[in-house]
C-alpha cells in the first residue's frame, strides 16, 4: 500500500505539470493544508477531488463561465434610458434656459436577439473551455495516480508483485 505523502507528492506534480512554474507555489501551499487532516490511503477519487477543487485555473475558467452567463442576461434586457441637461447663457440670469432631455433608444430589426445569441455561443465555448480543463486536471491526477515511473497505487498493487515474482523465476 503507497504511503500518503507519497500519493500526495505523486498529485502535486500532475497539479504542478498543468499549472505551470509560477503556479507551483499555490498548489504546495493548498494541498499540504489539505492533507494536514488524512483519514485514510489517498484514493483516487479523493485526488480528483482534491486536484478539481484546488486548482486555480479551473476557478478562473468557472468564474469565467459565471461572468458569459451574466453577459447573457445584460445581453436581454433593454438599454438603459439616457438623461442629459444643458444650460445655455450662464452669465445671464434673465436669458438663462435649461433643457433636460430623456432619450430611450428603440432596437429594432431582431437586435436584442442577435446580442443574446451571440452571448449565448459565448457561454458555450466557456463551457466548452471549462468542461476541456476539468478533463485536462482529471487526465493528469489519473496519470499521475498510475504512473510507475512515480510512487502510485499500481506500483505496488498484487498484481504487480506477481509479475514481479514471476519475473525473477525466468
């Protein structure tokens, strides 16, 4: 059976490869805080938990996605009315006039649907987006979970002692 930290050190390199060096820093920092309190073996499914909720890119494409799913109901409403003022002939009390315009512009020729439609595509490849770095996150933590180039459950599964054994008999 792998040894915590060593399924711990085994998923801060796969975060680690996706992130990037400069990135390396918060992920040492969450993950150790996150295994302060271990229950247990580190199972995979912990890992994907562990790498799906600490990672910074995939904050940053969610809060992405939630910022397009905005855009898309400012993309639904109607503008805003606008107000202006004028004041002509300051000096003058007598001859001074002030104007107050109120102006609310009318779309017309489908406008407002063509903006939601093209928010609504720009929602779908932020999802796209997200949905590709979550795979990215998940292909690397299993990676890394299984390589036997690096401490993992398979390294010293039975299976792989059998063939082991049977190795050294040959």
């Amino acid at each position: 059976m792998p040894s915590k930290s060593s399924l711990a050190l085994a998923l801060i390199c796969a975060l680690a490869m996706l992130a990037g060096p400069t990135r390396a820093e918060t992920y040492m920092a969450v993950i150790p805080a996150a295994m302060s309190n271990p229950t247990g073996p580190l199972s995979l499914e912990a890992a994907l938990d562990l790498a799906l909720t600490a990672n910074p890119e995939l904050s940053a494409a969610t809060n992405e996605l939630r910022a397009v799913e905005g855009a898309v109901i400012q993309a639904g409403l109607r503008p805003n009315p606008d107000i202006s003022t004028s004041v002509e002939d300051t000096q003058n009390r007598a001859t001074r006039s002030t104007t107050v315009q109120l102006g609310q512009r009318l779309e017309l020729g489908g406008k407002r649907a063509a903006r939601v439609a093209i928010a609504e595509r720009g929602r779908e490849v932020a999802d796209a987006d997200l949905a590709a770095r979550r795979l990215e996150v998940r292909a690397a933590v299993v990676g890394a979970f299984f390589d036997e180039g690096r401490p993992g459950i398979m390294k010293n599964s039975p299976k792989t002692a059998y063939s082991s054994e049977l190795k050294s008999e040959f």
